[in-house]
C-alpha cells in the first residue's frame, strides 16, 4: 500500500466542518467569487453560501491510500488528462500562494456578509471608510430585522 498526499480544505456551516478536496474548494471558491448567495451542492452536502462561516485550506494533510495496481491505474489515467507540466519560476508560485491567500480571506468577508461590490473596495483599499462602515452596520441591522420580523 501507498500513501498519496492531497490538500484538505475544510468549510464550516452552521458548526458543522464539511472537509472538500480541491476540486470542491475549487468549485466552491469560484461561486464565491462571482458573488453568488445560493448553495452550492456537492455529493452528500449542500453548502450554503449566506451561512457559510470560514472557508480555509487545512494546514494538515489527508492521506489516501492506495494498492499498487490503483495507484499505478490513477498515474496512467493522470497521464492520460494532463498537460505536459512546465516549471514554476520562483514568481509563479509566490503569486499563486498570493492567490490562495486573497481567496480565502474573501470567503471569510462573504462569510461576514460583505457584498461583491464591498469586497472590492476592500481589497482596493483594505478598508471601508468610517461612513462606509457606519451604512453597513445600517444595512446589516435593517436586514436583521427584516428577517426577525418574518420569524426567521
């Protein structure tokens, strides 16, 4: 038997820890992006994008493992799809741990109930202006009793 070594990501809903592979976090981080406030369904869960809390790459690895013939028919099916791969310089793989970084710091502002457009301006300035803040705190409290008027 041998160990394979992939990423964990882990999405917390409600107190509950959904742990997804990269594919998901990837599928999940692109709805995100796009501003998206449905769910996003995965097989066996639903994650919903309003409730969603943290969203973080596990610094712990999962380990799968695997018998020689499966891992030998996972390599050939991988040769199979991919692209030959290029080096990485030094510059590409800061900007791509850059990239992970920035998504997971805007999944935590969706999480918070930042809109698209807030996000933006955040990450253009890093902050909201005292005015700006002060009218999402409005937003958010008007919000908040719109749904506690509805009994949600």
């Amino acid at each position: 038997m041998k160990k394979i070594r992939r990423e964990r990501w882990v999405a917390v809903v409600n107190e509950n820890d959904y742990l997804l592979d990269e594919k998901q976090a990837h599928v999940l981080t692109e709805a995100i992006n796009a501003g998206s406030r449905g769910v996003v369904q995965f097989n066996g869960f639903i994650i919903s994008i309003p409730f969603l809390q943290e969203f973080y790459l596990d610094k712990s690895w999962e380990e799968i493992q695997y018998s020689d013939e499966e891992l030998i028919a996972l390599e050939n099916k991988r040769l199979e799809t991919s692209v030959p791969e290029k080096e990485l310089t030094e510059e590409e793989i800061r900007q791509s741990e850059e990239l992970k970084s920035l998504l997971i710091e805007r999944s935590k502002l969706v999480a918070r109930g930042y809109s698209f457009d807030e996000i933006k301006r955040i990450e253009n300035r890093k902050t909201l202006t005292p005015e700006e803040e002060s009218e999402r705190k409005k937003l958010l409290l008007k919000q908040a009793e719109e749904l506690r008027k509805r009994g949600l």
